[in-house]
C-alpha cells in the first residue's frame, strides 16, 4: 500500500516525500481512511508506530479541503514535549498546504501566554495543546470553540496517569456535538474505555497493540544491588563506547544523584526531569539530539511519544513500575528498523517486577554476569514455588461429584 491509495491531496503527498515517509506504517493504513470518512476513532498502538502522522494527515486534508476561519481541530497530549514535537510533525506534513497551527503549554513567560491569546482568538486551524494550559485560555472566555470539528487525545493513557481526566472532561463539554472525536492510546485500561463511552459515538477500533518491543532491540539485564549500579555503568559506557545513551530512573531524585556520580566520573552528561522548565528541557533535548551531550539520564516524562533518533544504547537504572512503560523506555531506540541494545539493572526487590515484564513481552531476558571487580551480585529469586502447588490441590480436589 502507498500514501498515494488514499485520496489526499498532493500538496500532503508531496511533504511525505520531501520527509521521506515511503508508505504508510500498520496504523496509518488502518485509521486514515476511516478518519478521511469522519468516523470517531480509538487507536491503540504502542510508541513508534506512527500515529501523529494516521491522525495528521486526514486533519489537514479536511482543513485543506475546506478553508475554515474558525479553530478546526483541537489536539491535547500529555506534555509540552509531545505537544512541541506534534506540532513540528504538523508543520513538516502541511508544508505545502495553508493549515495553521499553534501549540499550546505552561512554563513559559507572559509573552508566549499573549502570542497563544493572539492565535486563539484569530482562530489558528490546529491547535496543539496541554490539558492544563488550556483551560487557562478556555477560563479567560476569548477562546470560540463553536467550529470545531476534530478533538483529538493523543497519549490518553499518559494523560490519566497524570490526572487529567477532569480536565478532559472539561474541555470535551465546551465542544459541538457534531464533530469527530478520535482517541489514541498506548494502552486501553478500563478507564481509557468509560472516558471513551462519554466522549466518543460509535467509534470504530484500532489495534495494534501488542506490547512488543521493536524487533532491532537487543535486551540484556543485570541483578545488582543498588551499590553496584553506578559502577555498573560506568564499565557500560565505557565498554560499549555508545555516542548517545539514555538513562531512566523512576524518581527525579535518583535522576540528580546519577547525573552528578556521571559527571564526577567526566561523562559527558545531562538530564530531564518535571523541575527543568522548559526552555531548558528544549536545550538539553536539543544538546542531546546534536551529540553535544552524550548521556541523557531522564524521568519516564520523556519515555513516551518524544522522538530522539539513534539512541545506541538504553539503561534502566531501575525496572519501571508499568510493564508497559518497559516497553516504552526500550522503544527510544531501535527505531525505524535501526539497532540498538536496552539494558536493565534489577536490584532485589525489583526482580518480581522484571519477572512481570518479561511476562508481558512474552520471553525472558537473559541476564548477563557483573564484571569481576564489582563483586558477586544478588541470586536470582527462582519463581515461586506456589502456582505449582496450587495446581496439585486443584488437581487433587477436583470438581466436587454431586452422587
Ligand atoms: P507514535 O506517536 O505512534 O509513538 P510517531 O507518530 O511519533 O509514533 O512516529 C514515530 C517515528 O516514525 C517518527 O519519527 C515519524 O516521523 C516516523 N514515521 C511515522 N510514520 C512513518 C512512515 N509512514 N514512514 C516513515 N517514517 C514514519
Ligand atoms: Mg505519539
């Protein structure tokens, strides 16, 4: 299947070919065509499997087609990242088209707050927006969402994690009932359904959803203890001589604490947490993205939907608490059927956890040996002894004959 079997435009399939997208990933083929016919969507797809473009393309392609001088679409995502990248996306795919679009997120100064006003009252045809942020504007009265016709939830299992459903809700009840709703998702917990039962009408469904990590990921593992951590990678970077690794830590404080062990040891090093605001989130993605800054320790904020090319080489500090933010975290590299190799150090406590993980991938991981001048690690915690024990009584009891 080519872009060229759905009826776009040819300004749209020109911008796919100035950005190189050949044709269209399992999601796109899916979802633009039922989105071209104005059908509410639910997509569940994991991370890089294309989704901003199944969306994009037949939003610009209505909003092409119908010059509209009102806020046609409106597009909530979880983070000022995802929000940015959206809109970067927009912009490469509507290059050749009129569509206008601005994003909208916090953490910036007072002139950015007047330039979105700005945008939201000349009625920009996009607009890309965090959940938050925009009910700022909404609460201000200028903001007319009378025209709209597309509301789109990119992440929105990311965006209830954080605890935006209210504010969703909000935003849903300001807008026309006639319009097309489409919601995706990574995954589809029961509370991704009631959101959808109340915002959406009779939405066809997407998935693509095995969580399976990308086939070009190598995956290794480590039991350490936390004291070997550190070390650990150090021997890692040193050993794999990577030019662009990436580091995630559950917590924002054992992202500081690693960063500085990092830099103490001369790495070159940086990181990317919910305290950075977000001129400086953008410098150090930016520092990051141009090799200036080799590692990248981060919070799971950047795990989901950012696009960071190449990264050669993934460490889990820690096992995520989600078997799903596994899958996530992993899935920054090897992208587009490139390489790379994502490595997770598993202290004790954590092994319970992995042992979920590799359930859920559907395959174990092998663990490799600690180097010898860090010491012997932990055991690894052979599976509990119970399921198999319970079978027996199962077995043994029996149903009950009734004689
Ligand atoms: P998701 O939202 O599902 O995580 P994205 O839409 O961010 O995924 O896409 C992931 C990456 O794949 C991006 O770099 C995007 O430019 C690229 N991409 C998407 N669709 C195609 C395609 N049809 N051909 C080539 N690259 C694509
Ligand atoms: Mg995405």
């Amino acid at each position: 299947m080519k872009f060229e079997d759905f009826a776009l435009d040819t300004s749209i399939i020109q911008s796919l070919e100035a950005m190189g997208f050949e044709k269209p990933t399992p999601i796109q083929e899916q979802a633009i065509p039922i989105l071209l016919d104005h059908r509410d969507i639910i997509g569940c797809a994991q991370t890089g499997t294309g989704k901003t473009a199944a969306y994009l393309l037949p939003v610009i392609q209505h909003i092409a087609q119908e010059s509209p001088q009102h806020i046609n679409t409106l597009i909530i995502a979880p983070t000022r990242e995802l929000a940015l990248q959206i809109d970067q996306q927009l912009e490469g795919f509507a290059y050749f088209t009129p569509v206008s679009s601005i994003a909208i997120y916090g953490g910036r100064d007072g002139a950015s707050f007047e330039r979105e006003k700005k945008a939201l009252l000349k009625g920009a045809d996009i607009i890309i927006a965090t959940p938050g942020k925009f009910i700022q504007h909404l609460n201000l009265g200028y903001v007319d969402l009378s025209h709209l016709k597309h509301f789109i939830l990119d992440e929105a299992d990311r965006m209830l994690d954080m605890g935006f459903f209210e504010d969703i809700m909000r935003i849903a009840s300001k807008l026309p009932k006639q319009r097309q709703t489409l919601l995706f998702s990574a995954t589809m917990p029961p509370k991704i359904r009631t959101m959808a039962k109340k915002i959406l009408i009779d939405p066809a469904q997407i998935n693509i959803a095995i969580s399976k990590p990308a086939e070009g990921v190598f995956q290794a593992a480590f039991n350490t203890f936390d004291n070997q951590k550190v070390p650990l990678i150090e021997h890692l970077l040193t050993a794999k001589q990577v030019s662009s690794v990436l580091i995630f830590c559950s917590t924002k404080r054992s992202v500081k604490q690693i960063q500085q062990a990092l830099e103490d040891l001369k790495f070159s090093v940086s990181s990317i947490h919910s305290d950075l605001d977000q001129s400086e989130r953008e410098k150090v993605l930016l520092g990051f993205r141009n090799r200036q800054i080799n590692v990248l320790v981060a919070t799971d904020i950047v795990s989901r939907g950012i696009d960071i090319e190449d990264i050669g080489l993934i460490i889990n500090y820690d096992v995520p608490r989600d078997a799903e933010d596994y899958v996530h975290r992993i899935g920054r590299t090897a992208r587009a059927e490139s390489t790379g190799t994502a490595i997770t150090l598993i202290n004790p406590d954590d092994q319970y956890k992995f042992r979920k993980i590799e359930k859920l991938i559907g395959r174990s991981i092998s663990k490799g040996q600690l180097p010898e001048q860090l010491g012997p690690g932990p055991r690894s915690k052979s599976n509990p002894q119970r399921p198999q024990k319970d079978n027996f009584h199962r077995s043994k009891k029996g149903p009950k004959k009734r004689s």
